[in-house]
C-alpha cells in the first residue's frame, strides 16, 4: 500500500521531523510504500492516491491544546482525504499532550479522516515499534 506520513511543524522542528521519519521506517518494515512529506514545506502536495495517511504536528505553547494554524489550510487543498484510514500523532511537548492531539484529531475528522489509531510519541524508537505495529492493510 501508499502511505504518506506527513509531518506538520511550527518552526524547524527536528523531533517531529525525526519522529515522523522514524515512524516511516517502521512502516516500511511491513513492506508497504513511504513518502515522509514535510506539510510546511510541500503545502501543494496532493494525499488523494494514498491509501493510508499517518499526520503529526506540534504544540505550539507550553500548556497544550494548539496546533498549527496552517494544519487545517493544508488539509482543505491536500486533494480528496475523505474516508482515508489514518494514524494522528503529536510529539511529546509541554503539558497536556493528549490535548493537542484530540486538537489535531477533530481536524482531521472534520475532514472527513477515519482514524483508527492516535498517540503521543515520546522518541524516535518509539514511533518506529509504533510503525510497525499499525494495522494498515484492510480489514
């Protein structure tokens, strides 16, 4: 399968980068096909012809619960996501966590996502084990 793990980030933020990279890798261990796409950088970058989507981003403050503000810009012209299998995560940064990634997930959502997983990634090792355990292929 193609499978996109876009990653969405303030600033140049090398966690996320390297958390999204090493979730790929993981991904890829299954044998399915990975772009890593960086979602600030390639905002013209079409999702339609993946099958499967895993998106990350940051908190932007300390106390958690905001995104980017370009998240759901990017996701409105990533092409037709509407019923695509997808994967949320957000790294572990600040408090509240968990806040910021049910933030990303109602985006998504409200896209027309189907997630079936989400979590909060702590390191690169993690999102790899992550990766390698998410159930891609249809059910």
């Amino acid at each position: 399968m193609r499978v996109a793990v876009v990653f969405f980030s303030h600033g140049s933020d090398a966690k996320l980068q390297e958390t999204a990279k090493a979730l790929s890798k993981g991904i890829a261990a299954q044998g399915h096909e990975v772009d890593v796409i960086d979602g600030r950088r390639e905002s013209g970058k079409k999702l339609t012809f993946y099958e499967y989507i895993a998106f990350g981003t940051e908190n932007i403050n300390f106390f958690g619960g905001k995104i980017p503000g370009g998240v759901q810009n990017y996701l409105r012209q990533a092409g037709s996501v509407t019923g695509k299998r997808s994967f949320a995560f957000v790294i572990k940064k600040g408090l509240r966590p968990m806040k910021t990634l049910s933030v990303l997930m109602r985006q998504m959502e409200s896209e027309g996502m189907f997630l079936k997983i989400s979590d909060v990634i702590s390191r690169g090792s993690q999102a790899e084990e992550i990766g390698k355990r998410l159930q891609i292929k249809r059910s």
